[in-house]
C-alpha cells in the first residue's frame, strides 16, 4: 500500500517545478503565468539574449512569443537537488534539452535549470528561473576549471 500523507516540501518544489516546464512545453500561457508569483522582479532568463522577462507584463509577452513559435523544447532531467527553508526554496536541475524546430530537426543538448520558489497561500510559485545549455569545453587537466573555458 503506498503512502498518501503530506508531500515532504522538497517533493512540493520539484513537483511545482516540472508542472511549470510542462505548461512552458505545452504552451500554455495561463498555465505558466499561474505557477510564477506576480512580484514585480519576478525573473525568468533563458540562453539566448532576448529570452528574458522581469515582472509579470514581460513574462505575459515572453510566454505569449514562445508559445507562437513552431516546434517544441522538452527537458528530461537526469539528476535534481531542492533545498527548503520555511516559505523560500531553490532547485537545481540539469538534463538533456531536446529541441525541435517543427520543420524535421532535431537538436538534443545539455541544460542546467536554477530557479527559487515562494509559498504563497500554501502553493509554491516561480519568482526566479534561469535556464541554459552550457558549452562543452575541455578544461585543461593542469587548472582547477574555476574560470577557464
């Protein structure tokens, strides 16, 4: 039988989390709009230079462009660590970021995830996301990797 208590709040977290990339996935605004708080520095940063929102008009445009956009960007996150402390917790997550242009190609990459949550009338909402694909580099074997890319 399995357990049917209270999620423990870092299970909270990364559930509010994926729920929140599905609705990016799936393009659907008010699904996104509805898992970020309405703060007014909310955050949200992604790659490219022009994929970046502060406060809920620009995330509103932000979310409204994307979901326009032909093709689709799904994460599967390979490894995750959530860390709460009473109404404020913060994720990171990295995986394979699959992106498909809608026109037959199809790109898989490496991405990190960052993002800070707020509990707000008992919800944990996104004020901060930043996502990226990271280079690869080759570090050289006779420094720390700290700075050197």
């Amino acid at each position: 039988m399995g357990y049917c208590g209270a999620m423990a709040p870092g299970d909270e977290v990364w559930a509010a989390f994926l729920a929140l990339d599905e609705a990016f996935a799936a393009g659907d605004v008010e699904g996104v709009l509805a898992r970020f708080t309405t703060d007014e520095d909310l955050t949200l940063w992604r790659s490219a230079l022009e994929e970046h929102a502060v406060g809920p008009a620009e995330l509103r445009a932000f979310v409204v462009r994307m979901a326009g956009l032909p093709g689709s960007f799904t994460i599967d996150y390979e490894s995750h660590r959530v860390t709460a402390v009473g109404d404020v917790a913060w994720l990171n997550a990295e995986g394979t970021g699959t992106w498909d242009d809608g026109a037959g190609t199809v790109k898989q990459m490496p991405h990190r995830v960052t993002a800070v949550f707020r509990r707000i009338d008992g919800s944990w909402k996104c004020h901060t996301r930043n996502g990226s694909q990271p280079r690869v580099v080759k570090l050289d074997p006779g420094r720390s990797g700290a700075g050197t890319s």
